[in-house]
C-alpha cells in the first residue's frame, strides 16, 4: 500500500521538474540582446536631420525600438514604435526637429527589445547612447582664385577654401559633379569641366560644400565663358565595316538583328555603357597631383578627327537614327607605334573598353585622367605607376574603328574634355600653374614644352621713331 500511494506524489513531482525545466529553458534559450544600427552615427548634426534605427535579432523577434532625446536635465522621446509581425529585423526612422534648441551638444538614447521569454517575459534589451551636437550653421566658402577663362568643352580650375570640415565640396553642373580636393595647406583645389552639349547661356556651374551635420552651402561660380563651334561629319557605312567589326560585338550586344541594327546598337548603348564606366573611374581619383609637367602628345601623330565632332552616319544613302559625338583627339602614326604615357600617374583601367577596344585609363590625381583607345597591344596594368613618356603599348584598330591609330581623350572626373587644352604648355601655365601659385599653393614646375619657340639671341636693328604701345590685353586665367 505504501508503495502504490507514492507513485502520484512522484508524477507530480516529475511533473513541476518538467515545468520547471521547460520554463527555464525558456528563459534562458534566448540570452542574448538585439544589434542596433543608427544612421548616420556622425558626431554632428543638422535640424530637420533624418536618422533610421536599424533593430536585428539572430533568435527572436524585435518587438520595440525607442529613442529618447537628453539634453541636460531635459528627456525629450523621438520614437517609440512597437511591431508585430514576427520580423527578426526591423527599421524605423525619425527626424530631429521642433526641438526647442539651436545649438549645442545632447544625446540620442536609443533602446530595441527583442521577443524572447528572458526577464520574465520582458525580453532582451539593449540601450545606446549617441553624443551628438546640433549644428545649425552652413559652411562658408572662400575662392581664393580670379574668374577663370572657361571654354566650351574644355576645363576650369578653382582654388578656395572652407571654414569647416566637409562630407562633400566641389563644382556642381546640373546633374554632374566634380569633387574638389583637399590641399596639404588646407585649400581644396577643384578641376571642373565646361561640357561640350552645354551652350554658354546654360552653362552656370555652383560651388557646393556640406559639413559633416549635413549644412550645405552652395553658390555661383563667377567665370568668363569662351563659346566655341564644332565640326559635323557625315560618314558612310559600308558593309564591308559591318562584315568586318559586327562580328566582334556579338557577345557585348546580343540578340537577332541586321549587322546595321546591331551597329546602331553599339553606337548608342554600348557607347552609352562605355561613357558610364569612364564616369565612374573619374570619381575615384588620388587626392593629389601625381603630374609634374606638361602632357605630352603621341610623337608624329597626325590629327585625324577633333573633340566633340558630331558624326551622323548614312548606309545604303539613307540617314541613321543614331548619331554620335567624337569625345577625343585621333592621332595617326605608323601602324602599332609605340604610345608613351602623357604624363606621370598610376593606371586605374586596363583592358577591353567596347567600343574603345583595348584601353588604358591613366589617373593623374585631383579627378585628371588621361585615355588612349584601339590600342593593338598594352604594356601596363592595373595599379601599375607610370612615369611621363613611358611606353605604355602599341597603336591599333580595336574597337569601333577600321584603321591604325591612337585615339587620346583627357576625363575630368570622369567628363570628357578637349585634350589640346592639356596638350599646350601655355595653357596649363596660365590656366592651372599660375592660378593655383596665385593663391599660394604648390604648383608643378613646368619644362620648356615642345610647341613653344626657344629665346632667340637679339639681332642689331636700326633705330625706328618710337611707337606708341598699346595697353597689354589681360592675362586668361
């Protein structure tokens, strides 16, 4: 009898040990708190700054995000959002505003509470503390150099300084953006381009600077603009081009079509694809100058086609939907001439190019690159440093071309600009050298360039009656 009435007090028993035991595992299956994320994290901000909590759990649910503002003895709450559906990640976003204090520092309490049966059903917490300070003020901008002379498609170079730290400084024309370059000495030096589809009335490029709580400054650029005409060719397309070159496209544009559909194609999607890899290479430029003189051209290269010529293409005599426009400098020598670099720099782009074919994209610091396209051969690789004349690879006809040469093409942050600009010792002296001296930078020294007449010796004339002189015209800078 004693056996058989001790066996209910044993299953009882088992049966608090099993609830026990289930309830502390529980508990404790889940021990840890969620991760939390807040963007941006900066130590200054502006008002009306936008801010996401980012809440993430590996085993439970998020089931709050809070944040509670503290600025001395005063809490201020920002958010207070709870979820439920069952989402190990959640987001929530809120903006500092109408919060009664201009300036200042003050903290950002932000707390995620996760699902978990831990604390007795009160969940995994977690808390952190943000020390921020609320910075109402715009940057303010100094240009420390005259108007420059700016031509159409070609470059302008400003020299100016910020009186705070900046998140982004540079020239802004329309949609394009050309970064500006912080100095050793504190200036920002900025190369920026005059694009050639852009006429002299629309052309009104601003000078952008954003500090690091989000204050922008922006104001217009005072320039004189040079305008200035390009050429138009009509060039016919034979089948024996399409038989040719179609084939080597096939891959890079696939798909049923015409070798006339497909050429059209490639002149205007892959060109367009083509543009777009050259923007992006253009917007990761060294800091600074990597070049310490003039550009040198390709030797014995005879001109062939000019920057910005616009091309319309006739096939069988009849007019083609897609134009296009010659972004650079053709230069004929003999077939697989040797290339020399332009200048000093390091190659950031090595390889096929679409309609450039084999290409070489050289970075000379402060978003100035040097291209040289439909090369046979290429000598260089990627991360490789360049000196000034050292000979980078061979002359060809690859890419979207039938004969032998260079096509040269200078990218200012990724924009393609006329490269004879870059090509003439007198214009880099006056434009860039002297502008960046005159505001007390460090310019390179530039040699005696190729096209510039060597002083000669003074010859004996007979006395004339003195002329009046007219007023020297003003120097373009």
């Amino acid at each position: 009898m004693a056996r058989s009435s001790s066996l209910p007090a044993f299953v009882f028993l088992f049966v608090i040990l099993a609830v026990i035991g289930g309830g502390g595992y529980l508990l404790f299956k889940d021990t840890d708190a969620p991760e939390l994320i807040l963007t941006p994290s900066s130590e200054r901000v502006s008002a009306g700054q936008q801010f996401t909590v980012t809440a993430r759990d590996a085993s439970s649910a998020v089931k709050s995000i809070s944040v509670a503002l503290r600025k001395g003895a005063r809490t201020q709450t920002l958010l207070d959002q709870s979820f439920s559906d069952g989402n190990k990640e959640q987001k929530a976003s809120f903006v500092l505003k109408d919060l009664g204090f201009k300036e200042g520092a003050f903290e950002l309490e932000v707390r995620a509470v996760d699902t978990s049966f831990a604390g007795f059903g009160r969940g995994n917490s977690v808390t952190r503390t943000f020390s921020m300070r609320l910075d109402s003020a715009p940057p303010r901008v100094t240009v420390k150099t005259m108007p420059p002379y700016v031509r159409r498609g070609g470059t302008g170079c400003v020299v100016y300084s910020v009186n705070k730290e900046t998140a982004e400084t540079g020239v802004k024309v329309g949609d394009l953006f050309f970064p500006g370059y912080k100095q050793p000495n504190g200036d920002f030096i900025c190369f920026f381009a005059f694009p050639y589809f852009l006429t002299v009335q629309n052309y009104q490029p601003e000078l952008v600077a954003v500090d690091l709580a989000g204050n922008k400054s922006t104001s217009r650029l005072s320039l004189y603009r040079i305008n200035r005409a390009f050429r138009e060719d009509t060039l016919r397309i034979s089948d024996n081009l399409l038989a040719q070159k179609m084939p080597e496209f096939m891959d890079q544009v696939p798909g049923d079509m015409t070798p006339i559909e497909r050429f059209n194609k490639v002149n205007s999607d892959l060109r367009a694809a083509n543009q777009a890899v050259l923007l992006k290479l253009g917007q990761k430029s060294a800091p600074e100058m990597l070049w310490a003189d003039y550009f040198m051209r390709l030797p014995a290269g005879a001109p062939k086609a000019g920057f910005a010529d616009h091309r319309v293409y006739m096939y069988n005599n009849q007019k083609q939907s897609v134009e296009a426009t010659h972004l650079g400098l053709d230069l004929a020598s003999l077939a697989q001439s040797p290339i020399p670099a332009s200048n000093a720099g390091v190659v950031v782009f090595a390889r096929d190019l679409g309609i450039y074919g084999n290409t070489v994209v050289i970075d000379h610091g402060l978003g100035l690159q040097s291209l040289y396209a439909h090369m046979s051969s290429m000598a260089v690789s990627e991360g490789q440093k360049v000196q000034r004349g050292e000979i980078i690879g061979n002359t060809g006809a690859t890419g979207m071309v039938m004969g032998d040469h260079l096509h040269f093409g200078i990218t200012v942050s990724g924009v393609e600009v006329t490269p004879i600009e870059w090509l003439d010792g007198h214009w880099i002296r006056d434009n860039v050298v002297d502008r960046i001296a005159s505001a007390g930078g460090t310019a390179p020294a530039l040699s005696t360039p190729p096209s510039e007449p060597a002083p000669q010796p003074a010859k004996t004339q007979p006395k004339a009656a003195p002329k009046k002189k007219a007023p020297p015209a003003p120097k373009r800078r």
